[in-house]
C-alpha cells in the first residue's frame, strides 16, 4: 500500500507503463503512455530539486488538460513540493490573489491559450515577491524534461500539504483548500470503488485541472494508471467520436455536458455503447435527461462533495431509477453525514439541516487559518453550508445552500427546488434563481431562464405550470428574465452573484 503520491505514481508508472493517455486539442494534441509521462515528470523534478525547490514549496501550474500538467504535477511530488492548479480562465485579479496567498515559487503557464496572452496577464497580476520563476510552455519547460538523471524523489510524511485548491469563488474571494497525500489517495480509492472500474476503464474528463474534479481525474491517470481521455475545451461533438474511438466507459460532467453530447451522438451517428456510466454535478438535472440515458442503457447518477470533501456520496448503476433521478446517492465508504440546525446540534430524523461530513478525503484545513473555526464542528465535522436531508433508505437529497436561499415573507424558498420544476417545463434550456429584493415581501423569487431555440415564454406560462404541479404559490416566480446564457465558473456551476450584478 502505497502512501505518498509519488509512491504511488511511481509503482503504477511500473504496473502499468503502457497505460494510454491522450489529449484532443487544437493546441497541444498528443497520444503517449504513462511510463514516457512520469519519467519526464521525473527528471523536471530532479531539476526542481537541483535548482532550489524544497519540501512544501509551493508549484503553481495554469495549463489546460494537457499533458503537460500532468509532467509538472509528477516533478512536483518527486521533489517533496505541493501542486496547486489555476483555471486558465482567471484573468490578473484571480491569479494575483491566488500566487499572493500562496506564495507559489514557481509558475507554469502557456505562452496563449484561447486568445488569451498569460505573458500579459502575469505582468497585469504586478509585484509577485515571493514568486520566482515563470515558465511559459517551449524551450524552457522542454529543457526541463529533457533527458538526463533521475534523483531519488524527496520523502515526505503523507499527512503533509500535497495539493492546494483554491474554491471557485461563487460568492467571495477564492479559499485555499489543503489536501494531504493521504487524503488525495483514499478519494482515488473511493472512486475506484465506488465505480466498480478495473484497470482497464477508460474514462473521458472534460473537467478544467483547475478544479478539484479535474484534478482529481489526472491523478486517478498517475496514481492507478487507468487509460484517460482528456479535453482541453469543451466540444459536445468531440466528446461523443472520443467516447467512440477510446471505447471510453466512464465519464461525468453537468447536465449541459451530458445532453449536449447524447443530442450530437444521436446527429452524428456516434456509438456510445461502450459508455456505461456518467456521473452528473454541479447543476440541477431534468429527470427527463436521465431518464432518456437510462432507456439508451448509459447509467446516469449523482455524486455530492465539494473542494473541501471531494466526494461524499454517490449514487451506483445499481440504484433504482427514482434514486438516481432525486438523490445524490449514499454515503461512500468511509465517509460520513451529519444533519445540524444553525446551532450545531443534530436535527430529527427526516427532517433538513445544514449538511455536515467528514471522512478520509476531507481537506487538511484552509491555507488562511483564520477559517478553519467556522468551518468545522468539534469531532473534524466539516460544515458544507449545504442543506439537505437524509430518506428512510439513507439517500441524501440536497435541498439548497444556506446563501442560496429566498425568504419571501418569512417563509424560506428553496431555489434549488424551483429550478428543478422549471427545468420541466418544455421551452426551458438553463434555469437559475435568484432573490429579487421586495418591499412588502423583502424577497421575491426571479427566474433567469435559457430558453430552447425558437420557444418563448412567459410569467402566466410559468404560473399555470406551477399552479399544475401543486406547487405552493410563494414558491412561483414572480420576476421574469430570458437571459441567451447563464454565467458559469469554469467547473459548471452558476455564478448567481454575476447574475445579480447583471439585473
């Protein structure tokens, strides 16, 4: 049993050397193996080691799903040094903020990446003190792969700071999330398990390296070896001729991923038969969406966790179609639930509370301390901020977020609810909803709605389709607006405070 990444890494490199991996993109297109990746990962990281980089220094790396990351997150662990990956999307003000509060020695970036130039946005981030070295993708990162000797890698204790996140900032400043070896190796595991895949099972990530899911899928590549599929950009397209090609068996994504390459396998002719199992997130998803993958025999289910606690629960191909369709599944081994009220204390069975976890995945802490006391309760229960309830069978069923709530006359309205009964109705695309402020109410429920090509819609349309629902009337919007798209981070999920700032 292996215990630190580079342990890890290095055994699978040998069990499995030939384990493919490759990458569609316009940019930097590749199809190699895992020996020739860690073995370049390898010697960068010898000449980390040589050029200064010391235990718990701090390598930042802002590349899209490309094969280069994955030789930097290598150099990394070999030379006792902690990863932490940057959304390419983050203009000077993210990246700034981040390599500050880090204190990243070293940086790696592309010269340009989707007309962005990251030469320009580094410059724009101004004075960075503390960071050392940035090197843009060519002859300098080149060089440091080149052949040449392999050092032993650096041991370090594997509850040590591994992988630094930083949380997507949906309603604040980016947090810094620590995760320890140890942990980053028991998720693995638990996704391994919980997916019931072999060695063998190749999966498709469309997820930005940036987050913790893709992250977590290029460690799942260098850690178990299990052949990997990787997208730097997201093409629904693409990704139904990749599932094809690769004989992919696993992927997972949101509900726009999903349906919009089942609707462009369907158009092309792609055979996704091969593919057994999506695992959805971030954003609520029509039953009908599952439904409709159920019937073409793909699986589709829900996991729940977080940057903090990447997964918590999941569902299984196994569970019943209602579970699959209302749930996030149940908690994954090891890992467990807590139901608390704005006091801390447990909540009756059956009823909702604030969602608290804790488990062998679970982060280390923040980067800044200061927030490690709100964020836990005493016995390490960390607090989600999440509210949900727990069925007769153990199904957890999230209800909303505690930020994430509309308090329309006293009475609490949760917006996840509403959007997923929006979600039904024919014309409508995307849906999100936000608090509107209201003077005899205080709040009022706004939709912000996507809708399908050629539909239209309006408030008495919204109206009758809740009334016909059963729904109750406080819970009907009252604020109608027909966006062409909803803002979104880079991992899926809404950005509902750029939404309000927009109305």
């Amino acid at each position: 049993m292996t215990s630190t990444l580079i342990e890890a890494i290095t055994a699978a490199s040998q069990q499995r050397p030939e384990a493919v991996l490759a990458v569609a993109s316009d940019h930097r297109p590749c199809t190699t193996n895992l020996a020739e990746v860690v073995a370049a990962g390898q010697r960068m990281g010898t000449r980390m080691i040589a050029t200064g980089i010391a235990p718990g220094d701090i390598i930042s790396c802002m590349l899209p799903n490309w094969r280069e990351w994955l030789v930097v997150a290598v150099a990394a662990s070999h030379a006792g040094a902690v990863m932490l990956p940057i959304v390419t999307i983050y203009g000077a003000k993210e990246l700034g903020f981040i390599l500050h509060q880090s204190g990243a020695k070293w940086l790696f970036t592309p010269g340009s990446f989707r007309n962005v130039d990251y030469t320009r946005v580094v410059a724009d981030c101004g004075a960075l003190p503390k960071l050392e070295r940035h090197i843009i993708l060519g002859p300098e990162f080149e060089a440091l792969e080149a052949s040449g000797p392999i050092s032993e890698p650096v041991s370090v204790p594997s509850e040590d700071l591994a992988l630094l996140v930083f949380t997507s900032g949906t309603t604040s400043d980016p947090k810094g999330v620590m995760h320890s070896a140890r942990g980053l190796l028991a998720e693995l595991e638990s996704m391994r398990l919980m997916r019931d895949e072999s060695e063998d099972d190749a999966i498709l990530s469309p997820w930005p390296p940036g987050h913790v899911a893709g992250a977590l899928s290029m460690y799942r590549y260098l850690c178990q070896g299990a052949p990997v599929v990787l997208m730097d950009q997201w093409d629904a397209a693409q990704a139904a001729e990749l599932i094809e090609r690769y004989h992919v068996t696993s992927s997972s994504g949101t509900p726009f991923h999903l349906s919009g390459m089942m609707l462009a396998a369907e158009t092309n002719g792609h055979d996704l038969s091969s593919l057994r199992q999506y695992i959805v997130g971030a954003a609520p998803v029509p039953p009908s969406l599952i439904e409709a993958c159920q019937q073409q025999g793909l699986a589709v289910y829900h996991c729940y966790g977080s940057s903090e606690h990447p997964t918590v629960t999941s569902g299984t191909v196994d569970d019943p179609l209602d579970k699959q369709i209302h749930t996030e599944g149940k908690a994954i081994i090891g890992s467990e639930i807590r139901l608390v009220d704005d006091d801390g204390n447990d909540v009756p069975e059956g009823e909702e509370g604030e969602i608290c976890t804790r488990g062998p995945e679970l982060f280390i802490g923040y980067l800044d301390p200061s927030l490690n006391e709100a964020a836990f309760l005493p016995g390490g229960w960390y607090r989600s901020g999440d509210i949900g309830r727990l069925d007769e069978s153990g199904y957890l069923l999230i209800t909303d977020r505690k930020k994430d709530i509309i308090i329309r006359g006293g009475e609490n309205i949760s917006s996840k609810e509403v959007e997923a009964i929006l979600l039904r109705m024919d014309a409508v695309a995307d849906a999100a909803v936000i608090a509107a402020p209201d003077e005899r109410m205080g709040e009022i429920v706004r939709a912000c709605l996507v809708l399908l090509p050629g539909a239209s819609l309006t408030l008495e349309d919204i109206r009758d389709h809740f009334l016909a629902a059963g729904i109750a009337k406080q819970k009907t919007p009252e604020l109608l607006n027909i966006v062409d798209e909803l803002p979104r981070n880079a991992s899926g999920k809404v950005l509902k405070h750029e939404l309000r700032n927009r109305l």
